[in-house]
C-alpha cells in the first residue's frame, strides 16, 4: 500500500518519470478542477449572510469549544501514531517525544495549508533529516503515513455506508442497493489488504518489486488508528454543528469524508469554501449554510489556525536548539 525503504534494485525496478504530455495533462486537470470549485464557492457565498455566520460563531457554546479542544488534542495524539508506525516499519527508533514534536509540527502545517502530503512531508522530510535518518528513509515515512491516511478511510465508508442510509438517499439520492454496494466495495477492498498483509498473500512481481508492505499487526494497527482519528475530526464537526444531531453521527462522518475528499481534489488550499459548499449541499434542508459555515470557522479555528500559531515557535525553537546529526549508513 505504500512505499518504504528501497534497496538498489527497488531504484532500478522505479517506474520512469512521468512523460511531459502526462505531466502538462495532470497540471491541466487540475486547473480545471480548481477552477470549476472556484465558480462553486463564488456561488455558495453569494448566498450567504455574513451577520449572521459571526451571530452563529458568537454563540457556538463554551462546551461544544471545550470538548472541540479535547478532541483535537486527541487527533494530534493519534496522528503522532502514524509516525510511530512509520518509523518501526522503517527500522529507526526514536524517542516518543521526539515523534510527538515531529508528527504535530508536520501535521500543523499540513493541516493549515491544506497538504499533509506535500507541506507536511517536507517538514517531516527536514526534521527526521536533522536526526540522521537518510533521504530515503525518510521517503518511505512519508509515503507511510500518507497511506496510514487512506487506510482508515475503506471501513468508514463502509460503515458509514451501512448506517447512513437514509442521510445518502436524502442528499445524494443513493438508493439502499447503492449504499450497500459501496460499503461492501470498500470492505472487500480492506479484507484484501489486510489479507495480503495478515496470511502474506503473494504480490505480483511488478508490484512486489515497488512495495514493501507492512507485517499484518502493522497493517492492522494502520486501519485502526486512522479510522479513529478521522471519527474523531467526524466528531469535532458533529459537536459543533447545530441540528447535527438531526443527521447522525454516520451522517456527519460520511458527508465530512465526502467534503474533504472534494476539498482534496479541488487543489484549494486547505479546501477553503470547497468543503463548506459541499457540506451544505450535502446537508441541504437539515442545516442552514450559515451554521455550516459557521462550524466550520470554529473548526478551521480550532484544528488549523491554534495548531499553526503554536507550531511556528515551538518549531523555530527546535530548529535554533537541536544540532544536526549526520545521516546513519
């Protein structure tokens, strides 16, 4: 599922660069999508009133801020797990504490600009440099914990799929056949990583030759943590949102995946205005665009915006007070 730690012939067996006509194409998609979530935002705002979102961000309750605190405490513990495992499967050990800083100053940033992979990992590339872990080990973290990301996400949808029935048909339509279907899809999909990983099921030689997988308690410990991390980002937004509790818990969870993969392939920074739209349509009916906006400033507040302002001192401090160590052969 991810890449790690390359031995030369690994380097060899690497796919070639992508060709310039593949690259000008990707680039051109992109633009595209950007520009079509743009025009989606610019819409979605004209109808919104200002006045009231602040009205709405003026009386988010002190225990729904409270708790919001708790919980992002809690998403940037369980993020710090996903470069434990990394390093483990790398073969580097380090000081938790040191993990702990690392993790939180790449997933602040990343989560601030909207790109774990690339902000966050050039961070986590940097810092675990600075400890003496080589280049390309450190590849293989990042490429890691990008997929220790993704890895929760098949049994969300899946039980999300099977308990938020009602909320898919009611915003997208979805027939319970439908619902179903993709939540049976993403369980498949998991059984088989795990299956690959658990009874070491033999890889195609292409793919052996790129991947190093992960041992079966690893993998297992992947899915684990990053579906509770991402129910727990599901739960900052639903303790937040008034009325939430009209849609469900699954609700929230699925309409926020959904939202956020949006804001992902929209390429806007952090998703700003694209998840927002897409959550309100999504709850269209149930919950006013302006308390979704609403929470969501809060949401941004407390998971971005605080993070950041603490990250970029503590950062710079780690930077001024910890010496280089040369790399390890």
């Amino acid at each position: 599922m991810q890449s790690s730690q390359q031995t030369p012939s690994d380097e060899a067996a690497s796919p070639a660069p992508p060709r310039p006509l593949r690259r000008i194409l990707s680039w051109a998609f992109g633009l595209v999508v950007a520009y079509v979530a743009f025009l989606v935002v610019l819409r979605f705002a004209h109808d919104l009133s200002l006045p009231q979102i602040l009205n709405s961000v003026r009386h988010t309750p002190p225990l729904a801020i409270a708790g919001g605190v708790a919980l992002v405490l809690s998403s940037f513990g369980l993020l710090s797990l996903y470069d434990l495992l990394a390093l483990r499967h790398a073969g580097q050990q380090l000081p938790y504490r040191k993990i702990l800083l690392i993790s939180f100053l790449s997933f602040a940033l990343g989560n601030a600009v909207g790109s774990n992979m690339v902000a966050g990992g050039a961070v986590r590339f940097h810092l675990y440099g600075r400890l003496g872990i080589p280049s390309r080990t450190r590849l293989g973290i990042i490429g890691f914990v990008a997929a220790t990301t993704s890895s929760g996400l098949l049994i969300l949808i899946a039980v999300a799929g099977l308990l938020a029935q009602h909320f898919l048909q009611q915003a997208l339509h979805i027939p319970p056949w439908g619902s179903t279907t993709i939540a049976l899809v993403s369980l498949l999909l998991l059984i088989g990583y795990l299956g690959v990983t658990l009874r070491n099921w033999p890889l195609p030689a292409w793919l052996a030759a790129r991947l190093r997988l992960p041992s079966g308690r690893t993998a297992l410990a992947q899915v684990i943590v990053a579906s509770t991390e991402w129910m727990v980002l599901a739960g900052l937004l639903y303790i937040l949102l008034p009325g939430a509790a009209s849609v469900g818990f699954f609700g929230v969870l699925l309409a926020y995946l959904v939202a956020v993969t949006a804001g992902t392939v929209s390429h806007v920074p952090a998703g700003l205005g694209v998840v927002e739209a897409t959550l309100s349509f999504l709850f269209h009916g149930q919950i006013a665009p302006d308390q979704v906006v609403a929470s969501m400033l809060v949401f941004r507040l407390l998971l971005h915006i605080l993070p950041l302002l603490i990250a970029l001192p503590v950062g710079a401090i780690h930077l001024l007070t910890t010496p280089r160590q040369q790399p390890v052969a």
